[in-house]
C-alpha cells in the first residue's frame, strides 16, 4: 500500500525508523524499479544544530523543508553527488529524512546502467546516499515533487512483510552539530549487506 500523507506529517524521527522496510518506487525507462530502504537519518528542525534548517534557516536551497511533509528535498553534496531526503511534518516544521541507502528489488540492470560503474558487487550500487541517487536518476529536477499524488517516485509498504531488526546509532559525518551529534537518529537494518559503510 502506497503511503499517504498522515505518514510523512509525523516528526522526523518517527518516519525516520518507520521508514527502514518500506519500498521506494522510481520510474525510470517506463518501468518501475523497487528498491527496499536500509538505512535512514533524521533532522529534527529548527533546534537540530546538524540540519539545513538550523534556527528556522529559509534559503534557496532549505526552502522546500518547509513545505508540508510529503515532499523529496534533493541537494548536493562535495558539488557532484545528490542527496535524497523527504519532507516530514506539517507545513512550516522544516523536518526531513535523509535516505542513506537501498536495497534493489526489480530493475537492477537499470541500476546498473545508470550507476556504470565496473564492480559486479550489486551492493556497490546502492549502499550510499551518491550512488542510490546515481543509481535511481535522483536529481535537482525532483526537488519538491510530491510523493503523495506523484507517479515518477513514491514509496509503498512491502507487502512480503519480511523480518529483519532495525537499529539506531549516531548520524554519520556531522561532528559540527555540537550535542546533536551524539542523537541516536540513524536507523537501518541489522546486518543488511546495502547499508553505506
């Protein structure tokens, strides 16, 4: 079942870990390309020192993270690598979940083409936050697209309901973010080969 929007306007961290499990849908080449989400981080708004919308911070760029949940937030990253986020909670709360990486269901050999690269590792695809996004053709183009209504990406609940245990650390390279560094708000699948290293 295709997620609505009572579940991106939960708090970030709530869709965060809620997130880890369920099925991320790209179309790409009229077909439909499933991947599973391994691997999660939230930033928690206005007091969260590590997000873009630190103290209420509206630029240019953070502008889409005020919109109401539902909604991808794409960025750059280093001027070369995309970074995947959805937009969480009501409208003016800039909350978003960061999707560090996935684990590809169908289409791989569209994943691979996109992502070109010789390794024949299929982890090596998709265990990142540059290389999903390479991978599934996440672009600028995308940012504020509706995952609501939209057909060119949205996320579903896998229906397979396979067992796995998801568990909580820190976020990953925000040593800035003075006392919120230490926020326990990375979720991802135990032992999931996919999850970025």
């Amino acid at each position: 079942m295709r997620l609505g929007e009572d579940f991106y306007k939960q708090d970030a961290v709530t869709v965060a870990e809620n997130l880890v499990g369920k099925l991320l849908v790209r179309k790409l080449k009229g077909e439909k390309v499933e991947c599973r989400i391994v691997e999660t981080e939230a930033y928690a708004g206005p007091e969260d020192k590590a997000s873009h919308a630190y103290q209420n911070k509206k630029t240019d760029r953070t502008e889409v993270m005020f919109n109401s949940g539902g909604c991808v937030y794409v960025y750059l990253i280093y001027g070369i690598h995309n970074c995947f986020n959805i937009v969480t909670n009501e409208k003016g709360k800039p909350e978003a979940v960061f999707v560090r990486a996935v684990e590809p269901l169908s289409g791989i050999e569209i994943i691979k083409e996109k992502r070109d690269i010789k390794s024949k590792q299929v982890e090596e695809f998709t265990n990142g936050p540059g290389k999903l996004s390479q991978a599934l053709d996440i672009n600028k183009e995308l940012n504020g697209y509706d995952l609501v209504s939209g057909d060119e990406i949205y996320l579903k609940t896998d229906d397979n309901n396979p067992e796995y245990q998801v568990i909580s650390g820190k976020r990953i390279n925000i040593d800035y973010a003075e006392e919120y560094r230490e926020k326990l708000w990375r979720f991802f699948i135990k032992g999931n080969p996919f999850v970025s290293v």
